[in-house]
C-alpha cells in the first residue's frame, strides 16, 4: 500500500496525502480526517525512509561513543543504554560512532554526510575540536560534560569539582590526614579531559584548606592498572590512609591491591569516590560514593537535543550534583 492508493480511496492528491502526514503544510480537519480514516482502514505505515524525507529528517541520533579500543565503564553502558531507550521513546534510532584517536573520520563521515539529525558527544575534553566542527556545522548536538568556556553550548555534566571536594573533607573530618587521588589514565589528564582536570583542581584544593596532605596518581582505566595503583601509592606515601577516585574501572583492581597489602577497608584504609551506584555497590565492603545518575543524564541529553533539533536556539544545560552515599568503605582514621 503507498501514498497514491490513499490518495486515490480519499479523493486527494498525493502531495494533499502528503502534507497531512509530514505536517509541512496545512490541510482542512475534514480532508485530514477523511485520509486518516482511509489510513486506519487499510492499516497504512510509512515506511522509516519516506518517513526521513517527508520529514526532512533522518530520526537517527548520532551517539559518539570512546574509541573500540577502550572499554567503557558501567556508568559509560549505562549511559549508552538510556540514551539507545530514551531516543526510542521519541521514535529516533541512534547510531553508535567511536570518537577520538584514530577514528575521526567516522565522526567527519557522520557530520558532513548529515547522517544524522544531530549528535551526543561522550568524553569531553576542556579544548574539543569536535565541540568546534559541530559549532561550525550547524548540527545540533549535546555534550557530556562541558568545555572550558561552556556558554555557547548545550550540555549535561556532573559537578566533579562539587563532588570530590566533599569527598575530600568526608575523610578529613574522620580524620585522615594523608589523602590521595587515584584519576583516570595520564593520557586523559594530559589530553585536557574535563572531569579529571576538574577532579585534581578540587582534590588539591581542598585538601590545602582541610591541612591535609594531598596526592595524586593517574590510572590507566582497568583493573591490573588499579593494583599497580595501590603498589606505587604504598610505595611513594605509605602514610597514606584514605583515596578518593573518579577511576571506577580501575576500581576491582584497586579493590585486590588493597587485599594484598593486607590493608582492611575501612578499618585500615578508607576509599571513597564519584562512582556509578551499581559498582558502588557491588564493592566489598559498599563503596561510600556520589553514585552517577546516567540514566538522567541520558534523558535529559536526549531531551536537549530534541529541543534544539525542533528549533530551539538558547543554550541550555545541567549541572548534577548528586549526594554522597554513606556506605561501609570510609571510617576514622586508625590512631598508630
């Protein structure tokens, strides 16, 4: 069944068919109820490519996702997850893009082809020239996170600099005087990835106003790196009672390498972090955390784009700042 049989059963013209169906032009309530009659009778449905072009949309979201080569993190599935669900709510599929390093002519393909109506960029960086191309292409899009100078732009971060910094004073205030940061990989940080940046400014400041010492260690993103973390700050400041991290893949390795020193949580060694709630919870014993709330972040990702796909031209954002968790990984520092 196509256009030209509804056309012909409703006694209009195809284009009159059309119109009703794109909305692109107005068409009498009486003309519109007769075709959608004729459509329920014969249990018409535009197929998903003439839907595109009446339209003058592809309903495909583009998601650029961190490189094949890097395993995503719980909270980075889950993100993905919500994002795949929440664009089907609203009819749109997603196609997923690796971004980064080697993969930049994907990212180029999917923008200057106008593959999609617009685009969800994952890992941020304080200067992104992806962020840059967008602007100059004129595609919608949403970070995750947010460049330096973030005004000009549409985005959904976590308040990483917030968050660690009641982290830092959660220990301080239980005691510990010997803290350190476990970040995410050196190439990240050096790269000008935004949480991580953010995370050590907040780290160190923080811990400069509580008296405190403060360190930090950067950590590849994966569990063997996390037990060679737990080694080098044994090594490098074994006064060191009490981490804050924001390396939730690292975490298990971390986890092991804490159980090999020998070193109890949260008896002998307190670890708390930014860390999405599952492996929160999941950590032995439960990690107290700001749990990340992906699946809002997702949705309201979605929700921006969709507005700014539908006309909207003010920059909006969000800047989330969920609460800490208290859980059983941070207690008082033990005396001797």
């Amino acid at each position: 069944m196509n256009i030209g049989e509804i056309a012909k059963r409703a006694g209009v013209s195809r284009s009159t068919v059309s119109y009703a169906l794109s909305g692109k032009r107005p068409v009498s309530t009486a003309t519109a109820q007769r075709i959608n009659d004729v459509i329920t009778e014969l249990g018409y449905r535009p197929n998903a490519s003439a839907r595109a072009l009446a339209e003058g949309r592809t309903r495909t979201f583009g998601l650029a996702i961190p490189p094949a080569s890097t395993r995503l993190t719980d909270v980075q599935l889950a993100f993905v997850a919500s994002v795949v669900e929440s664009a089907a709510s609203h009819d749109y599929d997603v196609l997923l893009s690796p971004s980064g390093g080697d993969h930049d002519r994907s990212f180029e393909r999917i923008v200057a082809g106008r593959r999609v109506d617009g685009l969800i960029l994952m890992e941020i960086l304080l200067q992104d020239p992806r962020v840059d191309r967008l602007t100059s292409a004129g595609l919608p899009f949403v970070t995750i996170g947010h460049v330096e100078d973030p005004a000009a732009s549409w985005w959904v971060d976590v308040d990483y600099g917030g968050l660690i910094t009641r982290c830092v004073r959660h220990l301080a205030d239980l005691g510990h005087t010997d803290v350190v940061l476990i970040n995410r990989s050196a190439e990240l940080v050096a790269a000008g990835y935004g949480p991580a940046l953010r995370a050590t400014t907040a780290f160190t400041d923080t811990a400069a106003a509580c008296g405190i010492n403060g360190y930090t260690v950067c950590c590849a993103d994966e569990p063997a790196a996390g037990v060679a973390c737990v080694e080098e700050i044994r090594a490098r400041w074994p006064s060191v009672t009490a981490a804050v991290t924001i390396n939730e893949a690292a975490l298990p390795g971390v986890q092991r390498g804490l159980h090999r020193a020998g070193l109890d949580v949260p008896r002998d060694f307190s670890l708390t972090g930014v860390i999405a709630d599952r492996l929160a919870e999941d950590f032995h014993p439960p990690l107290t955390a700001a749990d990340v709330p992906a699946g809002d972040m997702a949705r309201m990702a979605v929700d921006l784009l969709l507005e700014q796909i539908d006309g909207g031209t003010a920059p909006r954002n969000s800047m989330l700042a969920p609460p800490i968790t208290l859980r059983s990984s941070t207690g008082a520092r033990r005396r001797g």
